[in-house]
C-alpha cells in the first residue's frame, strides 16, 4: 500500500439526532483518482467539509496528509486545493493577477511565481486572455482558471466538486484532459461528480455514499463483477463456426457462450482469456482481439444505491 494522503476511522457526523455521515472509513492513496459518489442528502457533502476541516466531526478520526483538518487547518489548507462547483474569483482583477494573489498567500517567491503563472495559464488554454479581466470570462474559462490555481499550489491532494457543470462539450473535454494532467503530475484527486461516465473515464476507483454510508469502495472493475458475480469477455473472430463455439463452451468455467456477428460473448467464473484464445486458435480459427467487457457505472452506481 502506498502513502495515505486521506484516512477516516469511524467518521461520525450528526446534527441533532440525524446521521449525516456513518462511520465512515475510508483510504486514499497518493496519486489516486478517487471518483466519489452519492445523491443529494447522502452525505457526500458532509464528507468533504469535515475532509476540508469546515465543519467537526461528531465522532471517529480523520487524517488528510497526515493531519488532522479540525485541529491543523492552516498545515491541511497548505497542502490541498479545493475547486467548488462555482468557482470564485476578485471579478475585476485579471487572470494573471488572481493567480499572483493566490501565488502570495501560498508564499511563493515572486520571481518564480510570474514564469510559472505564465506557463500554467498557456497549459489551461487561458494564455491570450491572462490579462482579460475574470468579469469576462465564461463558465468554462474560470473553471480553467480554478485549475490553474490548483497547479500553481501543486498541492498533494485536489478536492474538485463537480467540475464540468454548465460546461459545453467541447470544453467539458477540455476540463477532463486537464484534470487528467493533475494526475499525470502525482496530484492525488477526489472527484465529486453526478455525471458518472466522466467518473469512469478518470477514476480508478470509486466510492458510493448513500443515506450517510460508504455503500460500495473499489475499482469499477471489481465493483462491476460484484454487480454479476461473472467475467464477460468478448472475442472477435474470423469465423465463428459452431466447432469454435463448441470448444469455447468445453472451457472449464466457462457458463455461456453468444455469437453477435463475428464477436463470441463469453460469460464465465473467472477471467479465462488465456483458456478462450487457446481454444480458439486449437479449432482453426483466427483470434482478431480479446478483451474484457468494461463495466457501466451508472448500473453499479444504481444497485448499490438502491441497497442502501
């Protein structure tokens, strides 16, 4: 296991006699691209403030990098960047200004914060407008700037709420390659989201809230065959004649096998693409690809809820 950047035992929030956040233990490792998930009311919310050290815990232990956000808010503070689902900025300053403002309050030395201000802003897609004043900018753009700001700090942990809401599709692409980028330079990532294909294509792993309990944690792959307790892997091949289908079924574990067009469906206990491919090529036929059916989050995502 690698270095915990979040670790919560039996985390406990209440408001009078109602549990927003039920024991809760969860572990984020550095470097992560953790999805994090959960309607309105689940007590996903609750969860971040507490992470964030904006409100207390009832009861139970939080760490965020090694800290604990109540009680060291200013080390946490230092360590994290936080992108709201409305992101805010000093409307008449520029962007380059509000980025020198946030370069002062991390401390950075000033010589270095212009190069870098700069190349982050050009990264963001916001270098021919770094002196536009933010009053000017779409929704899309301060949410490029909420970024940037996040790779000025270069924290260890990014919390990013719903990033992409009221974002076009072009730039909603945009947004997600960015925040693949924090991954890419070792930023650990919680990424709150209702739009939960954009989880699937950046997360590893996932965690479900539902009526304050962490209902389901692991990578969607695993929390796929949870959901059907069955491997599903597709083989395409050349031919596929009923001595192929045959041999595919004689598999050991295999439990059923279909034919759409020229693509075997094999649904079986374990994952036996070694086993598959071998039976195929040993009945003549040619093996044009393999591959293990990916999972639908949203499936997942609505049987563990509905659990709860």
């Amino acid at each position: 296991m690698g270095q915990l950047v979040v670790e919560t035992t039996d985390l406990t929030k209440m408001y009078g006699s109602f549990t927003a956040v039920n024991k809760l233990n969860l572990r984020i490792e550095e470097g992560e691209m953790f999805g994090f998930l959960g309607a309105n009311g689940a007590g996903k919310t609750t969860t971040l403030l507490m992470l964030l050290g904006l409100t207390e815990p009832t009861s139970g232990t939080v760490r965020v990098c090694g800290k604990d956000p109540a009680r060291d808010p200013l080390e946490v503070k230092r360590q994290v960047g936080y992108l709201p689902e409305r992101v805010g900025f000093y409307e008449e300053l520029t962007a380059r200004q509000n980025l020198r403002f946030s370069a002062e309050l991390n401390r950075m030395p000033r010589s270095q914060a212009e190069t870098r201000i700069e190349d982050i802003l050009g990264t963001v897609g916001l270098g021919k407008v770094m002196d536009h004043p933010v009053s000017t900018f779409s929704r899309g753009m301060k949410q490029r700037l909420g970024i940037a700001e996040i790779w000025l700090k270069e924290p260890r942990l990014a919390f990013l709420d719903e990033p992409t809401t009221g974002i076009d599709p072009n730039g909603i692409d945009d947004i997600l390659k960015l925040i693949s980028g924090m991954g890419k330079r070792g930023i650990t990532v919680i990424f709150c989201s209702h739009v939960l294909p954009q989880v699937q294509r950046l997360c590893s792993r996932v965690g479900i809230m539902a009526k304050g309990n962490l209902v389901a944690d692991g990578p969607i792959e695993l929390l796929g065959r949870a959901d059907s307790g069955m491997y599903r892997m597709e083989a395409e091949v050349d031919d596929p004649k009923p001595a192929v289908i045959a041999a595919v079924r004689k598999v050991k574990g295999v439990k059923q096998v279909e034919v759409v067009e020229r693509t075997l469906v094999v649904t079986a206990e374990s994952d036996l693409r070694g086993q598959v491919s071998r039976a195929i090529i040993d009945s003549g036929a040619l093996l044009l690809g393999m591959k293990i059916e990916e999972y639908n989050l949203e499936k997942i995502y609505k049987r563990f809820s509905k659990e709860a």
